[in-house]
C-alpha cells in the first residue's frame, strides 16, 4: 500500500495533469457536445481504463530494472525527469487556445468506449509519460515497488474515470467556457507545466 504522503502527493498531482487540455479531454468534450452525456462518458471512461495497460507494462519495466540494478533505476529517474521537463516546458510555451471541436463520428457509446481504450492503450507517449512520471513516487528502499507502481497507476486510472466521466456529463457547459475563456486553457496549461518541470527537476536531483 501506498503511504498517505505518496497517495496524496501523487493524487494531487494526477489530478492537474489531466485537466490540463489535452487530445484526451478535449476529444471527451467533443463527443460530449456532440453525442450527448452517455457517449461523452463511455469515451472518457475508455480512455481512462487504456491506463491500465500503461500500469502493467510500467510495473514489468520498473520493478524489472530495481531488481537488476539499482543505478538502471536511477538512469530511467533520470531519463524520467528530463522528459517530464521537456514536457512542463512545452506546456508553459503553449498559447493554451484550447478549442473544443464538436465533428466525431457517429458511433454508439460502446464503440466508442472501445475507440477510447484502445487508443489510449497502445499510444507510445503514454506509455513513456507513465514510465517517467510514475517512478517520481516509487520508494525504491521499501522494496515492494511494483505493488507501488500498481496502486500508483490504478490510482491515475481511477481519477481519469471519475474526471473523464464528470468531462463527458458536463460537456456542454465545460465546452462552451473553454471556448469563450482561452485564457483558462492557457492557465492549466501552466499549472501542469510548472508540476511537470518540478517533478521532473526532482527526479533528476533525488538519487
């Protein structure tokens, strides 16, 4: 299990990374807008249960390098945060004109729950944000660290489906001020640039 500190401290951080706009929200809005509330919040929910297969491979990959070598870990930490940097840096240089298109494909809700979990299941930049961000909260001299990275990505999965469901259900209020607010967009723009850079600089100087 995870310590209260790590829980919160992950969980805070989670939460504003995945409401800052990004294709994934942004697409949940859209078919909100355009579909209705049930297909909004299947999409959203498939996209956030795509996380889990992000978790298992994380869980392999980490726990696989502590075990062989402990400077390996620390050369993925590393690597890790100079990647979570580049990103938080992106994200502070962005306009944050974050524009809801409402024109998706007409599809039922369990089709496009499946087009949501598979995409974000097999999307190489997810996989690699999960192998730099979750390692920001593993204890390495607790020595149970892949139950730490399996509770950490269930974690990351669970709060997606809850924000991704609360996305698809408000969509049209929630569309409809991003459109009219672009300086909102470019506010979580950066507020999860500033988180990103910091933890990215934390992975770097924590051995």
């Amino acid at each position: 299990m995870l310590t209260p500190e790590q829980f919160l401290g992950f969980l805070t951080a989670a939460i504003l990374i995945t409401l800052s706009p990004g294709p994934d929200n942004m697409m949940v809005l859209g078919v909100g807008i355009a579909k209705g509330r049930a297909r909004g919040i299947a999409f959203g929910l498939g996209c956030a249960l795509g996380c889990l297969n992000h978790t298992l491979l994380a869980v392999i990959g980490v726990s696989a390098l502590i075990a062989a070598s402990p400077t390996a870990f620390t050369a993925l930490k590393v690597a890790g945060g100079l990647y979570l940097v580049w990103i938080g840096y992106q994200a502070l240089r962005s306009s944050g004109a974050a524009q809801v298109a409402a024109g998706v494909p007409d599809e039922s809700a369990r089709q496009l729950f499946f087009k949501g979990l598979l995409a974000n299941a097999i999307n190489p930049k997810v996989v690699l944000f999960f192998l730099s961000f979750l390692p920001q909260f593993v204890v390495a001299s607790r020595g149970d660290a892949n139950w730490q990275i399996a509770w950490l990505g269930l974690t990351f999965t669970l709060q997606a489906a809850v924000l991704f469901g609360l996305l698809g259900y408000f969509s049209g209020a929630i569309g409809q001020w991003l459109n009219r607010t672009p300086k909102a967009g470019m506010w979580l723009d950066r507020v999860a640039g500033a988180i990103f850079v910091g933890l990215g600089l934390r992975l770097i100087v924590a051995r």
